[in-house]
C-alpha cells in the first residue's frame, strides 16, 4: 500500500527562520566541541583497527585457502551498507580487545539483514 507523498521541500524553502544568530563565543565553543568529538572518533577508529587486526595474521589465513570474517563480509554485504555493532565490546576483558563475535547489520542484495559471525583469527585461529 502506497501513501501519497506530500511535498515539504517548499514549505522548508519558505519557512521563517527561528531564533537568532550564535554569538562569537557560541560558535568557538561548537567549534571546540566538534574538535573534541573528532578526537574521540579518531580513538574510537584506532581501537577498531586494533581489535580488527588482533590475533594471528590474515595473511596466513588467506594461505591456509581461508577467509576472515572481514573478508566475508566483504564478499557479501553491499558497498557501503555495513554498521557493526559491538566491535570493542570485551565483557571479560579478553588480551584481544573483543570477544570474537562480528556483529551487525547491512544489506545483501538490497535487504537488510542481521548478520553474525565469528572472527576466525582470534578465537579459531
């Protein structure tokens, strides 16, 4: 069943502005606050890369005839469409970083899915 779609790009276009302009000092402190968020985004990605590279190299995997979880979901998941979940989660603190469990969602032939498996060379390695 289709709804009629109404078109909200001209109201938006025509819509008075509400409020006021920031202040100098308001938008230094949004501009030390988007700093201070890229910082921790840029942690966060290297902790990712860290626990994304832990355990025995891909490279040996890949001349045992193997695939990692990465390289699957690689294969499998459409461009750009992967979100995982739970990459630095460690509940028992494990030298790794993670627990060995790829988890998240994405899309496989235009439907999304949940998708879970095992990093191969962490735990099975």
């Amino acid at each position: 069943m289709s709804r009629k779609q109404t078109p909200l790009r001209p109201y938006f276009e025509k819509m008075p502005e509400i409020g006021k302009k920031l202040r100098e000092g308001e938008v230094r402190r949004s501009q030390e606050n988007v700093a201070l968020v890229r910082e921790q985004e840029g942690l966060i990605a290297s902790e990712v890369e860290r626990v994304k590279s832990s355990g025995i190299p891909a490279e040996k995997v890949h001349a045992r005839g193997g695939m990692t979880i990465y390289d699957r979901l690689d294969y499998m998941v459409d461009e750009g469409s992967w979100c995982p979940l739970h990459t630095l989660y460690n509940p028992t603190d494990n030298e790794e970083g993670c627990t060995g469990v790829v988890n998240g969602i994405g899309k496989i032939e235009g439907k999304w899915a949940v998708i879970i498996g095992f990093d191969n060379k962490v735990m099975a390695g």
